[in-house]
C-alpha cells in the first residue's frame, strides 16, 4: 500500500537535502515532483494541485529553525497537509440506538460482503456487540450464500427469507427481529449496483427510509483509482452517507482514491480493507496514514495490534517459566501463533519506523513461520521440552519430517538457544519485562 507514492515522496524531498535555507526556487522544484507523484498515485488533478499550492505557501512563510533541516522542515509539512487531506482525525461509527443499524452501499464487485462479515467481527470481538447480518441482495446469484458462508466464519447469524425479493420488506422484517431477540447491530448488506441504475438506486434509497439507519457506509474499491471517487460523489448526492470504507488496499493500487476522496464527498473514510481475513480491517486514522506514507511507520498501530493479543495470565505464566530457564519450543511456537493473529507480517513490518523502504522487495508473506512451525512440529514432545537432547540423528529426522534440511533445524535450535538466553538476562534484570527478540 503506498509503496510507489512513498518511494517517489522520498526522491522529492532528497531534492531539498544540502540546501540551507528553503527558497521559492527550490521549493516550487521540489513541489512539483510531489504534484507529479500525487498524480501518478491517481490523485484528483485539482486535489493535488491544490495540496501543493498550499504546502508551497506554508513552506515559504516558515521561519526555519537552524536545528532543523529545510528538507525535514519540508516532510513536516507535507505531513500535516496529508492527514488534513485525508480527514485530519479518526471519526468513529455511530453506535447509538438498540439496535444500531448499519447500512452497506455500493459498487458490484466492491467487497460489500466481506466488509460486513469483517464489520460483524470486529463489533463482535472488539466491542462486545451481539451482530445480526441481513442478506438483503436478493439479484445476484449466491449472494446469500456467500453471505451464510462470511456468517459462519465470524460467528454471527445471518437474516434472510427465502423467496422474498422484496430488500425493503427483508430489513424492515430484520429490525424486527432483532429487537425481538436481543441483537444490538444490525448490518444490511445491499446488492450491488451502478450509480446509473435508477431503479437500484431509488430501492436503496428506500431501504434507508425504511429502517433509518444511524449508520451508512459506502464500500468502495481502492483498486479502481479516481472512478472510485467519481461514484462516491454520486452515491452521496443519492444516499448522504456517513462514512467511506476503501477495501483492497493491500493490493497493487496507487492510493489515490484515499488521498482525494474525503476532498471531494466531504466524508471521512472509517474502515480500509488490508487483506482477505475476516480480521484484516483497520480503523482509518488520516495521521497515521500519512506516517506510513512519509516513511515514519505507525507504532500506535503496531501496539493496539500486539495488545489486542496480550493475554495477561499467560504472559505471567511464561515470565515465571523464563525465569527457571524452562522456556521450550512449546512456548516459542505459542508465541508465533501470537505474532500471526496480529496480521500480515510484511505490514506489521512496515509500522516500523524505517523498516518499509528495507522491506519493499522482501518476499515476505503469512507462510514466513512455515518452515519454522514445521520443523518444531515434527519434534516430539519431550524434543520441545528438552532442546538439549536434540542430537545428530534427532535433527536428521525432523529435518525429513519437516521437508527441511539438517542446517536449518540446526539454524533454528541455534536461534532458539540465543533467544532463551536474552530473554533469561531481560527477566533478571530489575523491573526488566519480557519480550520476544526479532528472529533473523
């Protein structure tokens, strides 16, 4: 996400390096090449005009500090004008009303279906709720279907009747009977439709009536660039939506859509889709966006991610199993599992500041533990609990059980071993807290 908009923000701002003092000369060359690179992500014209008129004018009116270099003064800037771009703040969902009720809009082909299984799990696991999803496509072939297959996934129940195709009656009906039994939000999924079909449009805009919704979210697709932000205009002159969700954002798109949008419907954009995953759906924070655009990483995220998983009763479990040397390859391999429901490992990487320009052409995906987890589940229990019995012919067998070879069990062990004695040194030290050393 961002990658190539990052890589050229970067090469913009080197243009202002060894240079004393920010001039309109060296300003307006390096500005140009981020109106350049703003355009080549697939930013609106005006919108990226407009961002560098206006960083042009904040940057020449700045008393530069002797502390500070024009260069960083620069990246400040263009910081801030992103995240103000983008929104400036985090706006969360109305949750008000019981039950809260959540309205999915948008494009065939969007990822609708998937948001609301992913928007069920996180009211589910995240906030306490008691999700009701509602099928109410009924054109598109399987659409309940897959609605039942996302449902079951999550854990959460899905609405629906069987030949009604009626989409205004199935919520009105779904409202009901959520009420009746105790669900807190409910979640219309709609059919897809184009912005130009008047009749889906119109049906939409009286399921709206139908159920007043406290919330409408409109699911875009980030792949398809300024078209997206062309039909969130009119489906906001349409439905005066609450909020925008961008889905697919960890593929190979140019991320425009999510640096114009907010300009042009004047709509904050709530959730992104990072991932296939029913948990890959971040809340949209502009501030942090703009960190990881500008290189800075996004430590807030990488600790809301990490405590999300933090179990504090095994955590004292494991510091006291530390603290006799009894750490195994039992642990190690729980807290693999740990590092693994966190996200993808490339993006959990890339929160690091500095760590997403070292990481662009690392091939590093969810199989990265693969071999790791194979190795150790070829061992025998007592080989996990005991590392130290790990001979020859041992490590020969797990390297043929694994479909590894013998010098990367032996890689592994060596590790474990450099790792189990870091982490004996850092309990013992006073007020020391345990972590997990980086595995290289």
């Amino acid at each position: 996400m961002f990658e190539n908009l990052s890589e050229r923000l970067d090469r913009s701002f080197k243009m202002l390096k060894g240079q004393g003092r920010i001039t309109e000369i060296n300003v307006a060359e390096t500005l140009k090449d981020v109106r350049r690179a703003l355009l080549d992500a697939d930013v609106n014209f005006k919108i990226a005009k407009q961002f560098t008129e206006e960083v042009k004018e904040e940057a020449l009116g700045q008393k530069i500090l002797t502390a500070v270099k024009p260069s960083e003064m620069m990246v400040k800037i263009v910081h801030d004008h992103l995240a103000k771009l983008m929104g400036g703040e985090h706006e969360a969902m109305n949750m008000q009303g019981n039950p809260t009720v959540i309205l999915i809009a948008g494009l065939q082909g969007s990822g609708k279906t998937t948001f609301s299984g992913k928007l069920a799990s996180l009211l589910k696991n995240k906030q306490g709720k008691n999700p009701l999803l509602v099928a109410g496509d009924v054109y598109r072939p399987a659409a309940i279907d897959q609605l039942k297959v996302v449902g079951e996934q999550v854990g959460v129940p899905v609405y629906t009747e069987e030949g009604n195709m009626n989409p205004v009656k199935i919520a009105k009906a779904a409202v009901k009977e959520a009420k009746m039994k105790g669900y807190n939000a409910v979640i219309i999924d709609t059919a897809g439709r184009l912005a130009i079909d008047e009749a889906m449009m119109n049906e939409i805009a009286a399921v709206k009536e139908a159920v007043t919704p406290h919330e409408i979210l409109f699911v875009v697709d980030s792949m398809t660039g300024q078209d997206a932000v062309n039909t969130a205009r009119e489906f906001n002159e349409r439905l005066d939506y609450d909020g925008v969700v961008l889905t697919k954002l960890d593929g190979d798109t140019r991320g425009g859509a999510a640096l114009s949008i907010r300009a042009v419907v004047d709509k904050p954009i709530k959730f992104v889709g990072t991932g296939e995953k029913m948990d890959a759906l971040d809340a949209f924070h502009p501030k942090r966006m703009a960190d990881r655009i500008l290189g800075m990483g996004d430590i807030v995220s990488l600790v809301e991610k990490a405590q999300e998983q933090y179990d504090q009763e095994e955590a004292r479990k494991l510091q006291k199993k530390i603290a006799k040397n009894q750490f195994d390859f039992t642990d190690f391999m729980s807290q693999i599992q740990q590092i693994k429901k966190m996200g993808n490992i490339k993006d959990l990487a890339s929160m690091i500041p500095g760590m997403g320009k070292a990481m662009k052409n690392l091939d590093l995906d969810d199989d990265a533990f693969k071999s790791i987890e194979a190795i150790i589940n070829s061992m025998t229990p007592d080989e996990r609990a005991n590392p130290a019995i790990l001979n020859g012919n041992r490590r020969r067998r797990i390297a043929d059980g694994s479909g590894t070879t013998v010098p990367e069990v032996n890689r592994l062990v060596k590790q474990f071993d450099e790792t189990r004695k870091m982490m004996k040194v850092m309990t013992s030290a006073k007020g020391g807290r345990t972590r997990i050393p980086n595995m290289r």
